[in-house]
C-alpha cells in the first residue's frame, strides 16, 4: 500500500511541477534555463548533474548504474557500479537516447535522437547512432541553421500553428542512402 501512496504522490508532483523542478526535487542537479520532458531519473537521481540551456526529449534515459552486476557474486556477495552523469551547457539530447554510467556530455552538443551514449562526449560534438559517434561539428551545423534555416522572424505568428508551419514547410527530402 505504501508503494502505491508513493507511486501517486510522485505522479502528482511531476504534473504539479513539471520536469525541471521536479528534477531538481529528486535530487537532480539542474542548471537555468532547462526544458526537461522525462520525469525519470532512475534510482540515483542526485548522480545527475545538468548545465544551463539543456533540453532533455521524451524518452531519453539517463543511467547511473550498472545492473547487470547482480550476476556478479561470490563470497563476499553482489558487486555494484555506480558512475555520475554529467551534462554541460547548451546541450540538446535527442528523442529516446540512453546516456550510460560515467558519461560526461561536454558543452554545445547534440545527441541525435535514438542514441546509445556509452563513452564522454568532447565540447562542441554532435553525436549519434548505436553506439553513439561523432558525425559532426557543433560550430558547423550552428552556422548552417543560422544561414539556411527559416527564422522566428520569418514566421507570421497571426496564423494558426498548422498554417504558419506549412507556409514554411521545406519541401525537400533527404536522398538516399549510399551502400558501399
């Protein structure tokens, strides 16, 4: 019963105060600035520490420990493996991303949606894929959002949402991929 009086006061607190302040009542260390849209933080939560401007996109999981270590035992029983997460400033982690034990997200990264982050990442990357790699530079992409992407500006916000993002809706669609 007690679990369950838990399980909905929790629940309650993270509608009641969203994902940031909720972070930061687990025990979560978290920056200014944040947009933060999971509300698990597995169970170590004050392993985690995030930076300043960090958006943190449903689904991902951040994992400060190592469980296959219950298969671990002898004599002196279980062993464990506990490593803190660390993210920077200006950083934006991807739909459904894992972040394992021990990683350091250096600052102005990318993780790429899906990414499996199992090694630091250095300032200024952008990662992606299972096991994550860097596939580019962050200066590089900035500079090519900044002259080729559609901005705030250039956005009529007297239209409704679906009407404005059609009206600036790029057409073009990605080529194929290249076998080798």
């Amino acid at each position: 019963m007690k679990s369950l009086i838990k399980a909905l006061y929790l629940k309650f607190l993270r509608a009641k105060l969203g994902g940031t302040r909720y972070a930061r009542r687990l025990g979560v260390k978290v920056g200014e600035g944040c947009r933060i849209y999971i509300s698990s933080f597995g169970s170590e939560p004050w392993l985690i520490e995030i930076g300043d401007r960090v958006t943190i996109t449903s689904g991902v999981r951040i994992i400060t420990h190592d469980g296959s270590t219950w298969l671990m035992r002898d004599e002196k029983g279980r062993r464990f493996l506990y490593r803190k997460v660390e993210i920077g400033n200006d950083v934006f982690i991807g739909l459904n991303s894992i972040i394992l034990p021990g990683v350091r997200v250096g600052n102005n990264c990318i993780i790429a949606a899906g990414s499996v982050v199992i090694k630091s990442i250095p300032d200024g990357s952008i990662v992606g894929g299972n096991p994550a790699r860097i596939i580019g530079s962050y200066d590089e992409y900035k500079n090519k959002v900044m002259n080729e992407y559609v901005s705030e500006e250039d956005i009529d916000s007297s239209l409704s949402y679906q009407d404005r993002i059609l009206k600036v809706l790029d057409k073009n669609m990605k080529p194929n991929l290249e076998g080798k």
